[in-house]
C-alpha cells in the first residue's frame, strides 16, 4: 500500500522521474510515455462513468482499477533481484475482459460494416478511450521490443480496446441510437 502526504517533490524537476524500483528514468522513455498513455485511458474512463447508464458503471469501475493495477506492474520493471512480489496483470483479469465482451456483444446486432465513432456523449468517449488504449497497446508493444514486461499487459490492451468498443455499441443500443455506419467512398 502507498501513503501518499505531500503532492509535490520536486524530483521530477529536471526530466526524470522514479520507477516502482526506485530506477530514475528520463519521463520521455517509453516506458514513462506508456505509463501516462494508460493514465490518458483512466482519465478519459473516469468521464464516461459519469455519463454511461447505470447498469455498466461498475465494468468502467473495475476497468480503471485495473488500468492502475496495469500501471503498477509497468511501473516496476522485470528483475528478478525484486525482493517481493511485484503486482503484474493476471490472465483472470484478461478472462474477465473477455467474458464481459462475450456477454455484451450477444445483445447487438453483427456489422456489415465499420461503425464511425460517435452517437451519445458516453459512447463518442467509448471510442476516444478505445483509440487511446490502442495507443498505450503500441507503445506497449514498442517497450516489450526494448525491455521485459509482462506480455499480459499487451494482452490486457488489446482486450481492453475491444470492449471499449462493444460498450460503446451497447451505449447507443441503449439510448436508441443506430451505429453510424461507414459508408466507403460517400464523398468521392
């Protein structure tokens, strides 16, 4: 558990920043970038609980406490000279992700075409949130290229991005609203 008592630090002053493990790091390494692009998602989730329905409030809830456990486990890098168990994304979590997908997608109708984003305010920021997952699942990928990680964490986002698009369906479903459908070449 943390405590956090003073806000400011003023470590951070000069470029750096600190890691779970206490490593000092440049805030523009990947890794830094990839932290504050999961934090984006967090931040852009924590608007759509305020405007989803009611029922899928408590989905939006357990996916931003995971998007903090995803940071932990970014946070402290693998090393196996850790003396403790660092906190790592689980494939329950993944399975839990998963499920939900399953669920929420057997009340929509199949696609027969792309969907533009948009529709309610809480589904317009659905489709933010996803694009801004698969920004962090890019960086993600792009860390894993130059250090260890949890290959779960790519996992998670994947699956993270796709459900944030099935609520983003459902939302509409819900407020009566037809996916906006894509239609190629309409002003060409």
């Amino acid at each position: 558990m943390i405590k956090i008592d003073k806000i400011y630090t003023k470590g951070g002053d000069k470029g750096k920043t600190s890691l779970g493990n206490g490593d000092r790091v440049d805030k523009f390494s990947i890794r830094v970038q990839t932290l504050g692009t999961v934090d984006e998602t967090n931040a852009i989730l924590g608007i759509v609980e305020n405007e989803i329905t009611q029922s899928y409030k408590n989905i939006i809830n357990e996916i931003q406490n995971d998007l903090f456990d995803l940071g932990a486990d970014l946070c402290v890098p693998e090393d196996k000279k850790i003396k403790y168990q660092p906190l790592r994304i689980s494939e329950k979590q993944i399975d839990r992700l998963e499920n939900e997908i399953d669920t929420l997608n057997k009340d929509l109708k199949p696609l027969d075409s792309f969907i533009l984003p948009g529709g309610s305010i809480a589904s317009s920021h659905l489709h933010l949130a996803r694009t801004v997952a698969r920004r962090a699942e890019r960086k993600a990928v792009k860390l894993s290229k130059k250090e260890a990680i949890n290959p779960l964490i790519i996992k998670y986002l994947n699956r993270l991005s796709d459900l944030l698009f099935v609520l983003a369906r459902i939302e509409n479903k819900e407020r009566n609203i037809k996916d906006i459908l894509w239609k190629p070449g309409k002003t060409a």
